[in-house]
C-alpha cells in the first residue's frame, strides 16, 4: 500500500531523531539514507518477511503492532517470540549479512557456532505478520553498513541498536525464567498497552502454556485487583467516617 509524501516525511523526521539519540550525534549524509528509505505498510495478517528468505533490511515501526513467529519442536509449532510496536527496530539479526559474523560462524570461533549457522546463508529465522494496520520505515542494512564505514556516528549507530538489542535478550532469559503466572504479572506491570492489543491465543502462544492455563491466571490476577481494590474502598470509607464518630 502506498503512503503519501506528508506520512512519509513525518515517519522520517521521528526516525532521524530517533537514529540521532541512538548515535548520540548528528548522522552525517542524511539525504544519502533517507533516499534509500522505503515506507511500507501492512495490514492485519499480512506478512512482512518469513524464515528462511534472504531479507537484509532494517525496519524502524512508526505505528502499529507485529508478532514475529519461530518455528520450534522440529518445525511441529510457531512460536510467538517477541511484539515488535511503536519504536521497535526490527530485523532477523542472521540475515543482515555482516561478513565478520559470517566468518565466525563459518570458522567455528565461536563456542555456539552451530546455532547461528543462519548467519553463514544469510536468511531469516523470523516470520513476521502484522496483528494491526501498521507503518515501517525499510532500509537495506548494506546502506547503513556503508555509511559506518564513512562515518564514526554511523557505526556509533549500529553498536548502540546492537547493545540494545543484547540487553533486551538478556532481560528475557531471566523472564523466561519464570513462571507462566509470573511472566503474566511482569507483562501486566511493564507492558499493560501490549496485554490489551494482542489477543489471547497470541498472548498464550507467548507465554507458551495454553488458552484455558491464560484464562485461570488472568482469572486469578483479576481477583486479586478486585479484592485489593475492595479492601482500599472499606479502609477509605473507614477514615471518613472517622471524624464524624469523634464529633
């Protein structure tokens, strides 16, 4: 679907100044990468890539909201791994093509080699579909990788999404962690927005325990708000009633 010139050009004035905050600079030759930025569109249910393709983009979500799948258990399931949404850089890390990685991998330089053996052909391990109407700014990563080869803030760039990324994946080992109930509370505490866009089958998938487990844990959770919140409305009306009594 096509977007017009005044939805483009708000999308790539928020990118260059998210961009910027992530180099912690001015990023020279703008006009160079903004040429090469295509504004892409996908609706609910579309696919925006699968695993498996050869796809070195870079996509910058404006709005709206995605699941990116992996396939598990020997290809029997698609698991949902993580929501991309509003201010999510998103990419299939082994199809991005960085040489270095490639070499590694092929070399067996590093101790888990075999895992990342996606990088040496470059694909993705992703399938990503779009659960709302959502806007992506697309960039071949290749532009992004010449302009750091130019440019120290470029390559700042890079290493800043890089580390954000390994941070985040890092937070996510000690969540998977957890229990399904506990993994449920975290995401109603720090993600309350995303609970309410994604439907229960999708969060389930997530979560990876069953609709009906989904249903008695939000059950449960929804209980106790509700007893706590009974509690907080008798403790009120109490102290209200307080200095009428003395009186």
């Amino acid at each position: 679907m096509t977007v017009d010139d005044a939805v483009a050009g708000h999308a790539l004035r928020s990118l260059r100044l998210l961009l910027e905050a992530y180099a912690a600079a001015e990023l020279p030759q703008w006009d160079l990468f903004a040429a090469n930025v295509k504004m892409v569109r996908v609706e609910p249910g579309n696919i925006l890539f699968s695993a498996g393709e050869i796809h070195p983009y870079v996509y910058f979500v404006q709005h709206g909201l995605l699941k990116a799948q992996m396939s598990v258990e020997g290809g029997r399931r698609q698991a949902t791994v993580f929501f991309p949404q509003e201010g999510s850089v998103l990419a299939s890390m082994t199809a991005l093509g960085m040489e270095g990685v490639r070499r590694a991998a092929i070399r067996g330089l590093h101790p888990r080699s075999a895992t990342i053996q996606a990088a040496v052909e470059a694909e993705t391990i992703h399938t990503v579909k779009a659960l709302e109407s959502s806007l992506l700014a697309r960039v071949s990563f290749r532009v992004i990788d010449h302009l750091a080869t130019q440019h120290l803030s470029w390559s700042r760039l890079i290493a800043a999404i890089s580390v954000m990324h390994a941070t985040t994946l890092q937070a996510d080992v000690a969540w998977l962690r957890s229990t399904p109930e506990q993994r449920y509370r975290t995401l109603l505490t720090e993600h309350p927005g995303l609970v309410n866009r994604v439907t229960q089958r999708d969060l389930a998938n997530f979560l990876n325990i069953t609709d009906v487990a989904l249903s008695r844990i939000a059950k449960r959770v929804r209980n106790e708000v509700s007893a706590d919140e009974t509690t907080d409305l008798e403790t009120a009306d109490s102290t209200e009633l307080g200095p009428a009594a003395v009186g």
